[in-house]
C-alpha cells in the first residue's frame, strides 16, 4: 500500500515500532489511526464509528470521553504536577488513594506500592517476594510458578511470568527460576468423561507435582489472573482455585492474583479475586485503576508480607526498590477520581444489570458455524473459532481464521481483540443492552463474512 507524503499514515509506518504488530506487514498496511472517542465508541481520522469491543485493552472501563477524569487531570496538574515518593517524601493523592485501595481490597491487605503498569506491578511483586524470603532467611525459595497462556506482563521478569506463545521467542525467555504450570482449560484439556471437578483436581495435581518436583523449599509464589485475559479469556474450571489454593496453602507458597484486567468490577464484583474465591497474600491491579486515562498501577500486601519486608528495609537501611513515577500524583488523582465514580454511579451494579444478556448473547454464538466455545463471566467474554464443532479441531493456522474474524468486524464497525482464532470481548464497564446487542449483532455478521471467506478457500 502507499501512502501519501507527510500523511500521518506515512510518518506512523516511517517513525513507529509497534507493539505486537507485524512490522513488515505494519509497512505494508500502515495503521488504523484513532483521533476521538465518545462514550463506547471511536473514531478514526476517516470519521468512521466503532464500537470498541476491547475497551481499548481491556482497560478504558468507563468509555473514552469522562470528563471528570479529564477536570480531575486539570485541577492535579495545576496544584502539584510532580513529585515523587523516595526517601520519606509524600504527597496527598498518594495517600488518599492507598487508603482508598486498602479499604477496597477483597482481604485484609497492609501496605501499597505504586507503579506504571501492569508489567511493572508483576515485576515488582515477583521482586518483593525474593525481597521477603531473603528477609525470612529462606534464600533458596526463589521460584515462581504461573501458567501456560497466563498474561502478566512484558518486562523480562512479568515476561518470563506470562506463559503465551508469543512472548518468549526472540527475547531468550522466560528466566531461570520461572516455571509454568497446565493451562484450566476445560474445553481444551478436560479428558473423556472427566467433570469440571475432576479437571480442577487433576490441575491442582499438576501443580502439586511440580512443587515436589521443584523442591518445595526452593517455590515462593503462584501468580495467576482470576479469569485468563490475553490468553483467550479463560474461565477457570468449578473449584479449581480452591484446591489450587490448598496445595498452595500445604508447601508455604504466596498467592499473587493478577488484577490487572479482572479488578475493578469487570468479573461482576469489584475484584475477580471475590469472583473467583481466591485468598491472595499479594494483589496487582492496573487498567481500569484509572480508567487507563493514565499510567498507574499498584501492588498490595498482606501485613504478613510486609513486616519481613521492613525489616529487611531496616538490616539494608533502605528498600532499594522505586520508580520516578511512583504514586505519580495526577494519576494517583485521576485513579482516586475513577474510584469516586464507580462507587458514585454504582458501576459494579451496573455491570451485574447487564451482565445477563452479555452472557446471554454470548452462550447463543456457540451456535455459529465457526464456534466450538463461548465463555466469559461478567462483562468478559471470548468465543472460540474451530474448524470442526464435534471434534474441537483447530483452524490450521494458514487459514487465518481470527484474522479473517477481526478484520470483518472492523469492516462492521466493530472493534474486537483476536487471540490467535479466541475473539475477546471485554467493552467498557458503561456499555448499555442497546449497545451489548448491537457488538453481538455485528459480531455475528462478521463471523458471517469470516465463514464465507474461509468456505471460499477451502474450496479453491
């Protein structure tokens, strides 16, 4: 494709390295150039409307044009820009909103620490957790064990954490000491005549074994989402986070739940973790925090965590640990003012009002041609593209069948996230049943055209 000279097109593919994107295929096709947003909807610079199915990446909960976000900014911005947290120094937006977060939280938690990201808060719980089992005197209790497709980040450590195919290649990851346990997948990995039950057991042994396998002496945590978000918006099976947390429980290994897509209302509670029946010592959260509007994230944890943490702090003289943006006050305040609103507007309760017919629309796509699986809980969801619905066969990668599926939708208007051939669907907390109708309908026509075009292939 060319472009014309100087155009914002040109200049993106001239100038950009993008995230997972194709690069070579980015200087062919140039971007989708987004320029506002309105409620659910975007636009791109040719003024076509879509409905954003992703809420951007799983993140814009309240929609893309909040004004009091935008007036909480401003008024931040025109009494404090900056400052930092380092060496005793504070400010009162970070105060109020780790207050604010310890009162939320779904178990009694002790302390918050801020970051930028979602990656940043996984980096810095792993390194917390090494910082606690030094100050423990358990120096060889280092390892950390996630899952396969479970999504944590893109720093080396997060990474090396985040278990999807794409992630590791090319990077030399992920690092020693970082092990990944099966993939809950029901659908995908449940045996012959075996019961949601029985998988949750066997994925609860699996974990178990590799504990023993490891030597429980040397495994210091578990990280796991309450519901898988990039990995295809995997629900886990019934009672798989119980049994998963007695293993846990048996050889002295922290929970870390992975908040990042699942907080703030998107399971149907206010944390997936209350969803989900986990317990963690450790809790990441980000995204929705502060509507994505701006970068923050926050770690917390247990008093248990914490009082060997401080005591290492003082043996060391200092927690050597800390980002310039730390507890940044304009993000600390427009999180605090995304806080406001979702008690203020009731968000949870709303999501829970139309929770219902999303999950509706969405069991209903398992009767197209091209679904073998619709799953999700709350305002989460995914439908699985295969090539046979009795068999559960995979679409061989060539035909491209996710790809095919995402580009019609955005010929629809309509803006999903394909994962591999899983079509997510997490839309802004605010979306309406006018609008939960209208993303399904236009996903239906886009599995439509999708199916017409791999009949089209198959047949030539």
């Amino acid at each position: 494709m060319s472009f014309q000279p100087n155009s914002p097109a040109a200049r993106d593919v001239a100038y950009v390295l993008h995230p997972y994107t194709n690069a070579r295929a980015h200087e062919e096709n140039g971007p989708m150039i987004i320029t506002k947003g309105d409620g659910v909807y975007v636009y791109d610079d040719g003024g076509k409307q879509y409905l954003e199915a992703m809420a951007g990446l799983w993140c814009a909960s309240l929609g893309f044009n909040e004004d009091r976000l935008v007036k909480a900014a401003t008024k931040q911005m025109e009494t404090l820009p900056y400052y930092h947290t380092f060496a005793h120094k504070a400010h009162l937006p970070g105060i109020d909103l780790a207050e604010k977060l310890i009162n939320l939280a779904p178990v009694p938690m002790s302390k918050v620490f801020f970051a930028g990201s979602g990656s940043e808060a996984n980096d810095t719980a792993m390194k917390l957790v090494w910082y606690y089992n030094n100050a423990r005197g358990r120096h060889a209790k280092k390892k950390m064990i996630s899952r396969v497709k479970g999504y944590h980040g893109v720093t080396i450590a997060s990474a090396s954490l985040t278990g999807t195919p794409v992630n590791h290649p090319g990077f030399d990851l992920p690092i020693a000491g970082v092990k990944h346990t099966s993939n809950p997948h029901y659908y995908r990995f449940g045996q012959s005549g075996e019961s949601e039950e029985d998988f949750a057991t066997r994925m609860a042994q699996d974990l178990e074994n590799m504990i023993l396998e490891e030597g429980p002496e040397t495994v210091a945590a578990f990280i796991a989402e309450p519901i898988m978000g990039a990995g295809g918006v995997i629900v886990p099976p019934k009672t798989y986070f119980a049994k998963i947390q007695a293993v846990l429980k048996k050889y002295d290994v922290l929970l870390i739940a992975d908040e990042v897509i699942c907080g703030f209302g998107r399971t149907g509670e206010f944390w997936g973790s209350q969803t989900m029946g986990m317990k963690p010592d450790i809790l990441t959260c980000a995204k929705a925090l502060s509507s994505a509007y701006l970068p923050i994230s926050a770690v917390m944890i247990s008093e248990d965590v914490y009082q060997p943490i401080a005591d290492q702090s003082k043996d060391l003289g200092v927690l050597g640990h800390g980002y310039t943006y730390t507890a940044h006050p304009v993000c600390a305040a427009v999180a605090l003012e995304t806080l406001r609103i979702y008690e203020e507007d009731n968000i949870v309760d709303h999501v829970k009002s139309v929770a219902p017919l999303f999950e509706e629309r969405l069991a209903a796509m398992a009767d197209h041609e091209l679904v073998g699986e619709a799953r999700g809980r709350g305002l989460m969801g995914a439908v699985e593209l295969v090539a046979d619905k009795e068999t559960r066969e995979s679409f061989d990668p060539k035909i491209g069948a996710g790809a095919k599926t995402n580009a019609a939708a955005n010929a629809h208007g309509l803006i999903i996230r394909a994962i591999g051939d899983s079509i997510a669907m997490t839309p802004p907390l605010i979306i309406t049943e006018s609008q939960i109708n209208e993303m399904f309908d236009k996903l239906t026509l886009a599995l439509n055209d999708a199916a017409a075009e791999i009949h089209k292939a198959k047949a030539a």
